[in-house]
C-alpha cells in the first residue's frame, strides 16, 4: 500500500479512536446526570412524601376534631337516653368508615332490648332479643366501662341469630353505665382497627366524653325525681300538720261539748222533770175550774184574763216542753261528738249503709233531684257500727239536699282505692268557699237558717268517721257543687 493511503487509514482509526473516547466520556457524563438526576428525584420524592403524610395526618386530625366538636354540641342538647345513644353511635360508625352499630340496652330484670342500623342515613331497627345473645356478650359485660375494648370471634363460635348482627370478626364496642339496674352495650362491625395514635385517642376523649354526660344526665333525672319525691313528703308533711292540728282543734272542742254538755244536762233534767209536772198540776186546776158553776166563775173580776190564760197557758207549756225536748237532742248530739270511747263494731258493707241512708232521706229528694249510684260491687268489708255511719251519710245527703234547693243532681260513688273503701258524696249545689270549709266540722257552725239545723250534723259526722279510724274531706267551690270524700280502711288487709 501507498504512503498515502496507510497515513489516511491512520489517521481515520486515530479519529474513530477519538470518538469512540468521547462517546464514552459522553456516557460516563449521561450516567453521572443520570444519577445525579435520580437522587434529586428521590429527595424530592422524600420530601414529597412527607408533605402529603402531613396532610394526610391533618386532614384525619380535622376530621377527628370536627367530630369532637359535633359531639360537645350533641351532649349538649336536651335529649332522651335512647335518642343520645342512637346519635353518639352514628357519629362514631361515620368515624369508622360508616360502619354497621349495634345498641345494647341490658337490664337486671332481663328485661333487655336491641337496636340495629345497617347503614349510615337509614333508620334505626328495634331486633328480638334472642337468648343466644347472651352467651357473646356476658365476657363483655365483664370489662371495665367507659373503655373501648376489642372481641374476636371465630367461625365455630357464630350462631345463626348473633352472625345476622356482624359481618366482620371483630367487633369493637363500649360498656356504659346508665344506672344501677342498667348498662348498655355500644358494638360497631369493624374490619380492621390499624388506627392512628391519634385516632385512637380521639375515640378514646369520644367514650369518656360520652360516659360523662350519660352519667350527668342521670344525676340530673335522679335528682328530678328526688326533688318531685322531696315536694310529695313536704305536701303530706303539711296535709298530716294540717290534719293533726285539725284533729287537737276538734279534741279540745271535743272537751269542751263534754263539758257543756255535762253542765247543761242537769238543769235540764229538772227542768223537764218540772214541766212534766206543772202539766199535771194544770190538768188538776182544769179539773178544778170545770166543776166550778158557771156563774160563779163569770163573776170573778179577771174573768177575762183568765180565760185568755186557760187557753194559752197548754199552748205556753207544750212550746216549752218541745224547747226542752230539742235542748235534749243536741246535748245528746254533743256527747256523741264528745266521746272517744270504742263502740261496739262489726262487719259492715258500706254499700248497705248507702242504701239504707238514701232510704231514709228518699222522700225529700225524690221529686226534685236526680240521684246517682256509681257503687262498686263486692266492695271489701270494713269494721264499723251500721246506725252511726248511716247517720253520717243521712247528714250528708241531707246538707246536699237542702244546697240544691229545689233541683239538681247527687252523684254517690265508692270504690277501692289503694288500701282503702273510698266514698264520694257530690252535689250539685251552691258549693261554698275555703272560708266557710275551715269551719264546717265544728260544732254549732252552721249558713242555715236557725230554723234548718244546729250546726252539729258535720261534727257529730266527723266524730263518728273519726272513731272508725276514717278519713273525711271537703272540696268545693262557690256556685259549683261540693263532693265529700270519706276513706275507710280495709277490714284485715
């Protein structure tokens, strides 16, 4: 070959020699930018990452925290036990991923119930308590309240009517405390709990929160009902201060009839005892006058006179006599009211004693007024004297009769009412105001005409339902009626 030729072959191999070296410089360049390229990627990947972690981890807390607020607000309004419970559930069941929830209400007297939501925006569903609830649920009844626990259950241990509950094999659930007698069981059908510290913490500031309002809620029901029980006493306290001050004016009143009684007795023994006498006397001065000659006797010089005086002195004397008579009646009436003595009781039927009364009185009521029985049959027997309390009910229905004037309406009923025979003597008359009824069982108080009565029926009636160890109250009101309740207690309750 050529020089020419062999010095071009050199130096093209030279070149390619060349290039070849530069390409591969180029190479060694690309992969060093290469790699230089790739661990700028991956620190920008790692920095990356991190933001989203952290938004990802903010946008959870917002959630949990937003939750947290919901639930403050719901604790807050006024609302039954049930509707709380349906409500913290849902929030928490939308917090797991809008889970199936399960409400437990679990009572000492077994007494319990169930209710069910599938799923979130539908309607809460009242279950069938079933006897193989029991069994899953008596080791949760074991754990401490107020703290999220987690059960696992195997295949082998479902049965048909627990699985229809739970889809997932494990349940997360809450005990809470309502009362004494009462605890309920809060169980979400979770299928995972790989949650956050902070979730988890969430859940755990949602159960203490929710615990604690139940458990304020409580208190607060249990001291309405405390307060509601405290005013009961305080309103028998006063009714009983009311009826034992009642029962001393009546005593002392009592005390005093007996003595009046007693003082006013003698003298009208006597005086009775007189003009039963002088009645005689004046038959034998008749008998005197009319054997005397006519003439003789219209002679006399008071003649006149003493013909008016023949006349009107029976009159004079029967008047008196009758005035002493009714003095008698009332004495007697204040020894009754008077005295305290036991007297002789039986077994009595206050139903007969009803009738009995109204028989007695059925001719000034017949005409003008209506009357109603509304008496309960086989009513209880009650120890009692038959004539003094078909005297009280006489007094009663005679009192009604003469408020009613001409018309109107007495209604009668009995009944059993808790450990008593509880009768109602009501009128339809003029009624009378709170004035007149602090007054009405005492003695010689009376709105009647003194023509119409003494004022020592109620009293004596009062005496009489007191020795029976009853009860008697007045309600009324001005122009609209009066009602009598009498209670008697029940013989060998």
């Amino acid at each position: 070959m050529s020089d020419p030729s062999r010095s071009l072959n050199i130096a093209v191999e030279e070149k390619v020699a060349l290039l070849e070296k530069a390409l591969i410089r180029e190479r060694n360049a690309k992969k060093k930018l290469e790699a230089k390229l790739d661990q700028k990627a991956q620190v920008t990947l790692a920095e990356n990452k991190e933001f989203f972690d952290s938004y990802e981890k903010a946008t959870s807390r917002q959630v949990q925290l937003q939750f947290l607020a919901s639930l403050t607000q719901e604790l807050l309004l006024d609302k039954s036990i049930d509707e709380s419970f349906q409500q913290f559930s849902e929030n928490v069941a939308r917090l797991l991923d809008n889970c199936s929830v399960v409400v437990m209400r679990i009572n000492h007297d077994s007494n319990h119930a169930i209710w069910s939501l599938r799923e979130i925006g539908e309607h809460w569903q009242s279950l069938t308590w079933q006897k193989e609830y029991e069994a899953p649920i008596k080791p949760m009844l074991a754990t401490n309240e107020s703290i999220w626990h987690r059960f696992e259950y195997k295949d082998s241990d479902k049965r048909p009517s627990y699985s229809n509950l739970f889809v997932n094999d494990t349940v997360l659930y809450l005990l809470v405390k309502v009362s004494e007698k009462e605890r309920r069981l809060i169980l979400f059908d979770i299928s995972h709990f790989c949650y956050s510290d902070d979730f988890k913490q969430t859940l755990d500031i949602a159960a203490q929160q929710f615990t604690s309002a139940i458990k304020r809620r409580m208190t607060k029901i249990e001291l309405a009902y405390n307060y509601r029980d405290l005013r009961n006493t305080v309103d028998e306290l006063k009714s009983t201060q009311q009826q034992l001050a009642h029962s001393e004016k009546m005593s002392s009143l009592g005390q005093l009839a007996a003595g009046v009684a007693h003082e006013i007795n003698n003298p009208i023994g006597y005086i009775s005892s007189n003009l039963h006498v002088l009645q005689d006397y004046l038959n034998i001065y008749e008998n005197t006058f009319a054997q005397l000659p006519e003439k003789l006797v219209i002679q006399l010089e008071n003649n006149r006179e003493l013909s008016f005086a023949r006349e009107d002195i029976n009159e004079l004397l029967n008047a008196c006599i009758t005035g002493v008579e009714r003095v008698t009646e009332i004495v007697a009436s204040l020894k009754t009211f008077s005295r305290k003595e036991q007297d002789e009781f039986s077994d009595v039927v206050i139903n007969d004693v009803i009738d009995s009364a109204l028989k007695i009185v059925w001719n000034k009521l017949k005409y003008d007024h209506e009357i109603i029985r509304n008496l309960s049959d086989n009513l209880p027997i009650i120890q009692g004297n038959y004539g003094q309390l078909q005297q009280v009910f006489v007094n009663l229905f005679v009192n009604a009769a003469q408020a009613m004037n001409e018309s109107g309406e007495l209604r009668i009923d009995s009944a059993v009412v808790s450990n008593y025979i509880e009768v109602n003597v009501h009128d339809t008359g003029c009624g009378m105001d709170a004035s007149v009824m602090r007054h009405l069982f005492e003695p010689f108080y009376t709105t009647k005409n003194e023509s119409e009565g003494t004022g020592l029926g109620l009293s004596v009636s009062y005496a009489i339902v007191e020795k029976h160890d009853a009860m008697i109250s007045v309600n009324s009101q001005p122009e609209q009626g009066c009602t009598f309740t009498l209670k008697f207690p029940i013989a060998n309750l």
